[in-house]
C-alpha cells in the first residue's frame, strides 16, 4: 500500500519534534547553555524536517522490500 503525501508529512513532523529535543538536550549537556541548545535545535528542526522527508518519498517509491497485494488481500 502506497503511502499518501499528507501521512508522509505528519509523520516527518512527530518525528521530528521527538529527534529535535533529543538534539536539544544532548546540546546542552555538551556546551552547558540553554540558549545554544535551543539555537541548534532550531536550526536542526528544519533542516532535518526536509532531509526526512525527502528520504521518505524516495523509499516509498522503491519496491524494495514490499509485498504487492493480491485481490485475496482484501480485509475490512
């Protein structure tokens, strides 16, 4: 099954908030300031949320590792 645009750019978002504090907080821990922490988390945001993206659309069409369906893979 083929993965809507819309699904796509909500899970780049969810994901990329989690990934986001993640950074944020490793950057604190390393320079000991809030407010670097929160500037590279910011710019890491960003740029991350397109590159994630982007590399989403890319798997979705290769078939790599997929299964097509048949007409017996009808389930409700």
């Amino acid at each position: 099954m083929e993965e809507k645009t819309y699904r796509t750019l909500v899970k780049t978002i969810s994901w990329r908030f989690i990934g986001t504090l993640d950074t944020m907080v490793i950057a604190f821990l390393i320079t000991g300031s809030l407010k670097m922490a929160a500037s590279i988390g910011t710019i890491e945001l960003f740029t991350k949320m397109v590159l994630y993206y982007i590399h989403e659309r890319a798997w979705n069409g290769i078939s790599f590792g997929k299964v097509k369906q048949t007409g017996s893979d009808y389930q409700i």
